[in-house]
C-alpha cells in the first residue's frame, strides 16, 4: 500500500548570533511554530496513520549543525531519517518506541531534512537543530582561525574538524589517503547491521575521521555480522579496508573471532581476515582493487551460548587514490605500455583487470598491450622474433621463436656464421640500446 506523503516546508534565511536552535521559531504550514517553540513534549503535531512526514528546512545559507533532534509524545514510528548535501542517514525501530532521537556528528548543509515515516499514528513535538552558520563555532559563533589547509572548524571548539582532501591530522599538514574521511568521495553510502532486524549506522559518525567511544555507535544487542555498503562518484584505486571498533565486557574466550570480508561488487574480486577479538582494535584488510562499489560484512562467531558484552562501531576507512593513481602521495600511474587504464595501488605496476588482480595467472594481452613485457609493461619486445614484437608479457620470451640470424629466448643475440671463404661475424649488443655490426673477413691459410 503507499503511504501518503505530509510534506511540510520553511523557506527564508535564518539569522544565528549563537549556538543554538537555528530553527526556532519558524512557521511550518498548517502546523504554525508547533514543531519550533521549544516545547520537547508539548504543543505537538498527531499525524495519522500509515503516514510519512517529511519536514524541510530550507535556510538560505550553509550551516554547520552540531546535532539533529526529534521529540515525541507517543510514537510508534518504523523509522526516521535526516539529510545532507551528501547523503542520507537514517535509523529504524523494531521494539523501541522512542521519545526522543538524536543524531549526533557534525554536517554541513543549506537544508534539513527529517523524514519520519510509521504505519500507525504517531505525535511529534520538535524539531532541534544546533549549530553556526559554516565558518563559525562556539557559543557565539565566533569566526573560525584555523590552519591554511583546513577546510571546515568544528562548530563546537573551533579546531580543524575536517581537512583539505589531500590532508589530515590536527593541523593539515599529513597526507590524506582515507578517501572516506568526511564523505568527501562518495555517493552514495548505506551502514547498517542485521540480526533478527536492520539497524541504521550513522553515516557521519561512521566517516568523521574520531574512534572515541562517546562518537562510537552502541549496536543494539550483540549482533551476529553488519555490513556497510559504499559507493563512490568516480573509480578508486583502493589499496587497504579499515575497521575500527571498540569491545565491551566480552569473555575472554579464543573461540570468539571477527571475521571481516571486502567485495567490490560485480567483480567477484574478494579479501578477508579473522581476528581473535580485543578490548578495541583497528582491524585491517588487504584490497587492491580499482571500484566504484564496496561491499564490508563483518561477522562475530562464537559459541552457541548467550554472549554477554556490547559491541561499538567506531569508523571505517577506505585507503586508496583515485583510479589513475597509486602510492601515499598519490603519484600519477606510468601505464603506457599497461593494458588496463590503471596501475597496481601499492607499487604503479600494470594489474590484470580481468583477473582480480592476479598477475601470475593473466592471461596473455590482458597485462601488457601488444609488444611489451615486464612488471610495468615498459619493455619493448624484440623485432626479430618470428613475428616482430610478439612476446610473452611476462618474460619477453618471443611467441614462435625467433628469426632467422637470431637466438636467445628473447631473441636479442645475434649467431655466428662461417663460411669456407669467408666468414662473417655480426654482433648485436642489446636490442633497444644503440647497436653496430662488426665484419671481418677471414682467409683461410
């Protein structure tokens, strides 16, 4: 059945000398300033049911919030999401019925966006909104000082909450490789984790770049595997897959294991690792891969007894370049004489893009183009193979042997002739470098 959309909008510019409500105050529609008067759990909205209320804010300018809340008066609602200028995050309920919920993390916008959708009747009181206008923080909203290769201050304290793309650290002055940090890169992005239910993971917090606990997402329970699914504007030449996450008051028991599984969709191209679980742990997966997509499902295992403890998602990490691209300074690929558009992410070598990689069982003409060999694919056959400048991509062993007057499996040594008269000796030095012949003419005593 579908559900009736009540959208509700505010349009106009909104004027902050504080961090505070940025939206108090405002007139929504029909609904005049119940959702902005800074009653939490009174002056409410009831909306019917089977009904979905998208609530909009348009504020004329670009703001750095510092948390989004929603509060209720009875609810029963199935889910509720909020948007950036980027993506969506969103957070369902199963057998909570939630008075209040808060997203925490900061975000960057000209909008907010809150979606609440439920097949049953539900009161909604207010909607909060904290933060500066960007450029500013604190209780004042005073002007950000920050460091020349920062690109945004943290509305709260004033320091580089995010960097330039090619930086990080505190003050901007590290190389940045993690093309997640502040969703610089992406799409499109959907965390979440599975038991007998779905549970929405914040994708702000998942990508701000902080692993400490009070920005950790508590998972509900102890789930068995979650997953994040991630995808990104342009194709990335991806080297490592990053999970952080912290572990609280689990048994110390070797049979409890993380494993941890990447695929780049549509490939088939997969990486994993199993660890003996800590108190908390970056946890680090090998994928040399050139993707748009990317799926990460993590799966505790364990006894099939209770298991006590709690589990928090802390931060994902994806290390790589853009396709193109390889190395930690993101130097730009070598690969003229390669097959494939793009290089190895670690080294710049020539990959097998139709092998996951795997250069040791490529098939011919698929690492090197036509007439080059070698790890990068920068070494000329030779033109006196039987068929000049057919080779192994490999070696460089010449395909069909070589032609005549020439030996070795490369076939860049020249043979000696003789003759009863007179005897002629050629010489090539090596093929690709600047070569002479040398004759002379032997007569026979």
């Amino acid at each position: 059945m579908k559900i009736p959309l009540v959208l509700v909008c505010f349009t106009g510019t909104v004027l902050v000398d504080a961090l505070e409500n940025i939206i108090f105050g405002q007139t929504f529609g029909i609904y005049g300033t119940n959702l902005t008067d800074g009653l939490r759990h009174d002056s409410c909205i009831t909306v019917n049911q089977s009904t979905a209320l998208e609530i909009i804010f348009n504020l004329g300018k670009e703001y750095s919030f510092e948390s989004i809340a929603i509060y209720f008066k009875e609810s029963n609602i199935s889910y509720i999401s909020i948007a950036d200028d980027i993506s969506s995050t969103w957070r369902p309920f199963y057998d909570k019925i939630p008075s209040e919920v808060v997203f925490l993390g900061q975000r960057e916008s000209n909008s907010v966006k809150v979606n609440i959708n439920s097949n049953e009747l539900f009161t909604v009181c207010e909607v909060e909104a904290i933060g500066c206008e960007k450029g500013r923080y604190g209780e004042n909203c005073t002007v950000c000082d920050f460091p020349a290769n920062c690109e945004i201050c943290d509305v709260t304290d004033g320091s580089c909450y995010r960097c330039q793309s090619n930086f990080t650290g505190t003050n901007c002055l590290q190389e940045n490789d993690n093309l997640l940090l502040g969703k610089r890169d992406l799409f499109h992005q959907n965390f979440y984790t599975s038991n007998t239910h779905q549970y929405g993971l914040d994708n702000v917090l998942l990508t701000d770049g902080k692993v400490e606990k009070p920005l950790c997402q508590k998972l509900e329970g102890y789930p068995t595997s979650f997953s994040a699914i991630v995808s990104f504007r342009d194709l990335l030449n991806i080297k490592m897959i990053n999970v952080f996450m912290l572990f609280e008051n689990i048994p110390n028991d070797e049979n409890i294991t993380l494993d941890i599984y990447v695929y780049a969709y549509g490939s088939g191209y997969n990486s994993r690792g199993t660890f003996n679980l800590s108190s908390d742990e970056l946890y680090k997966i090998p994928f040399e891969m050139n993707t748009y997509i990317i799926y990460t499902g993590i799966e505790n295992t364990y006894p099939d007894i209770p298991l006590s403890g709690s589990v928090y998602m802390c931060e994902m990490e994806v290390k790589g370049c853009l396709s193109g691209y390889y190395g930690t300074t993101c130097t730009r690929c070598n690969h003229s004489g390669c097959a494939a558009d793009f290089c190895h992410s670690l080294d710049g070598s020539c990959v097998c893009a139709s092998n996951n990689f795997d250069v040791t069982t490529c098939p011919e003409g698929v690492l090197c183009k036509s007439g080059w060999f070698g790890k990068y694919c920068d070494q000329r056959c030779s033109n006196h193979c039987n068929v000049s400048y057919e080779c192994y991509q490999g070696n460089g062993t010449c395909i069909g042997g070589c032609a005549d007057g020439w030996t070795s499996d490369r076939c860049d040594q020249g043979k000696t002739r003789n003759h009863n008269a007179n005897s002629w000796l050629y010489i090539e030095l090596t093929f690709d470098r600047f070569y002479e012949g040398v004759h002379r003419n032997f007569q026979k005593s």
